[in-house]
C-alpha cells in the first residue's frame, strides 16, 4: 500500500485516468450515493491536510460488500501499472 501511495504522489494523472474508467466512476457512485458526495468532500478534504481516517473509512464499508471489493480490486491493479 505504501508502494501504491508512492506511485500516486509521483503520478497524480494516473489518479485522474483511472478515477474517469468505468470503474472509478461506479467507485464515485458508491462513495457519494448516501449522501449526495458531502461525505467525500469532507474526506477528502481531510485526506488533503494528511488525516486520510474518514477516506480509509468509506474506503472500507466499499469493500464490505461483493461489488466494492471486486471492484477496489480492479481499481488497485489499474493503478499499479
């Protein structure tokens, strides 16, 4: 994961193609359909000043179902190219 976070400080485009895939775009759907996005704004508003808790949190009630972590799975390999 430390890896991971590397590669995305170094590449932040790579963030932005993989966040427009199919995939990243069901991601998004996931992550603000409860409340229309306002808690990944304030996540990753968080996440932005260092305190990454509140987006590992969404990040992990996505993985608790079927679909999220498949789809997590995909999204990880993708960046990892």
């Amino acid at each position: 994961m430390q890896q991971l976070m590397q590669q995305v400080k170094n590449d932040p485009q790579m963030v932005q193609r993989v966040m427009q895939s199919p995939d990243g775009q069901k991601l998004m759907q996931l992550l603000t359909s409860s409340d229309n996005g306002a808690g990944l704004g304030h996540a990753a508003a968080s996440a932005g000043s260092g305190n990454t808790a509140q987006m590992v949190s969404m990040l992990k009630k996505v993985m608790q179902t079927t679909e999220g972590a498949a789809l997590l799975d995909r999204l990880s390999s993708q960046l990892q190219r």
